[in-house]
C-alpha cells in the first residue's frame, strides 16, 4: 500500500506541474518553476514569525504569496528593466533565496525549519503523513488530498483558458488584437505555477517540482509540435516516471525523488537519441 501511495503522490504533482509546464517551455519560460520553488524560502519565515508554528497552512500562505510576489517580479523586470526573462528570473530568484537564508540564520537559527526538506524533498514520507480528523478518523495521507485539489483546479484552469491560453501563448499579439487581455493571462498562469509549485514542493521538493515541470514537457516537445499531443505525452510521461523511478529507488535502496528525476532525464535522453537517429538523411548510393 506504500507503493500505492507514493507513486499516486508522484502522479498527481506529474500531471498538473507537466501541464503546465508545456506552456511555460513554449513561452520561453521554464525555468519560473526553478524560481519560484526558491524565491519562496522567505515567505515560509515570514509565516513561521507571523504564526508562531510551522502549522501547514500558515507555511502555503506565506509561500504562496512569495511564489506570487516572484512572478510579478519577474515579470516586472523583464518588461519594464527590459531584462531578457531568464536574466529576470536569476535577479529574482537568487536575492529573494538569499533573503530567506538571511532570515533564518539571523532570526530562526535556533528554529528547525527544515530547509532540506523544502530543497530536496523526501516523498518516502507520503504515507505516514496523515490527514486524522478531530475525532481521530485516518483520512488517508495529507499528500493525496492537497495535490488532489491542485490536480483538479489547474485542470479546470487549463480546460477553461484553452483558447486564451493557446493565443496568448503563441501569438500574443493577435490575442491582443482579438480582445483577449495578454497580461492577465500571464499572470494567471503565472498563479497557477506558483499555487502547484507551493502545493507540492513541501511533500516532493523543489527538485522533483521543477524536473516534472521541465523534463516532461521537453521530451514531449522533441516528439511533437501539437500542443494537445505534447500535453498527453506529458501527462503519460509523468505517470512513467512516477512508477518507474519509485521501483528504481526501491531496487538501489535510495532516494526516491532523486529516482524519478533521473528517470525523467533518462527518457528524455533516450526520445533526443531516437529523434537525432530518425531525423538524418538517408544515405544515397
């Protein structure tokens, strides 16, 4: 049942951050992820001195409001410092992280605020991390249920914003000019990264986050130019990946997050293989 447990946890962060991670590698932008997943470390402080304890929500709220803060930053910088957006996002990412360390070494150092787990992350504890009700029914893992609810929002997001996301994604300019407002699609998607990016560094880590954005959606891309095929490679890639990686961190005896990133980077290796093999031109005798 353990098994069960991780690898649906593994599924329900693959799905949603690969989804949206399509759009964000065809807008140049797939590194946001990245950025946010770090950029977050002072909102999590500043909800610890807010509260007073390192209760669940009050850590997503701070952090939410800094993955948020992040992408308008970015944002920001790149079209009013004219920055190119990768620039953008490494003056963001890496003075607000710094700024979380601060926090913690001056203020917190005597506060176990776990760090590494946000880092790096450790999904082996999906099933011991209980939801237990007031009159001590055992829900399930906590996991399960938080990424259940992004699953199914940034679902309806994307179903919802097809069309909006689709024009603003590939030609902005005609979104404009059909009426369609570029920049609040931006920074709605933009919302969501941030959300599901918030919603499952703290049981997966920011590593996995960001490999299931990226790697999934780029190996994608190097088999398709169809955003609809991209998002179902995508989505069968991450249930892939979660599987496979898990079965591979059980046979080494090692970490699974780190498993199923290295799946992800091995499959993604083996369709840039095929694709560099299938695309040369035949020898003409």
């Amino acid at each position: 049942m353990e098994a069960f447990w991780i690898i649906l946890a593994g599924t329900l962060v693959a799905i949603p951050c690969g989804l949206l991670g399509c759009y964000l590698i065809l807008r140049n932008m797939a590194m946001v992820g990245d950025a946010i997943s770090h950029a977050v470390l002072p909102g999590i402080v500043i909800a610890f001195f807010v509260s007073g304890s390192r209760e669940p929500i009050s850590m997503l709220l701070g952090a939410g409001v800094l993955g948020l803060l992040t992408t308008f930053l970015i944002e920001f910088f790149h079209s009013k410092a004219r920055l190119q957006t990768d620039a953008a996002i490494g003056v963001t990412f890496t003075w607000l992280f710094a700024l979380g360390v601060i926090l913690i070494s001056v203020f917190a150092g005597q506060v176990d605020l776990d760090q590494d787990c946000v880092l790096y992350g450790e999904i082996a504890y999906v099933p011991i991390d209980l939801w237990i009700t007031g009159s001590g029914i055992i829900m399930g893992p906590r996991v399960i249920y938080i990424m259940g609810i992004v699953f199914l929002l940034v679902l309806s997001f994307i179903v919802i914003g097809q069309k909006q996301l689709f024009l603003t994604t590939f030609d902005p300019s005609f979104a404009a000019a059909t009426g369609v407002n570029v920049a609040l699609w931006h920074y709605l998607l933009m919302g969501a990264v941030s959300f599901t990016t918030v919603g499952a560094f703290e049981s997966v880590g920011a590593i996995l986050v960001v490999a299931f954005l990226i790697v999934p959606p780029a190996t994608a891309y190097l088999l398709t130019e169809d955003l609809n095929k991209m998002m179902l490679i995508t989505t069968l890639l991450g249930l892939a990946i979660s599987f496979i990686g898990y079965h591979l961190a059980v046979w080494l005896d090692g970490s699974i997050a780190g498993a199923m990133s290295v799946v992800a980077g091995v499959l993604f290796g083996l369709v840039f293989i095929y694709k560099e093999i299938t695309s040369r031109p035949a020898l003409v005798n």
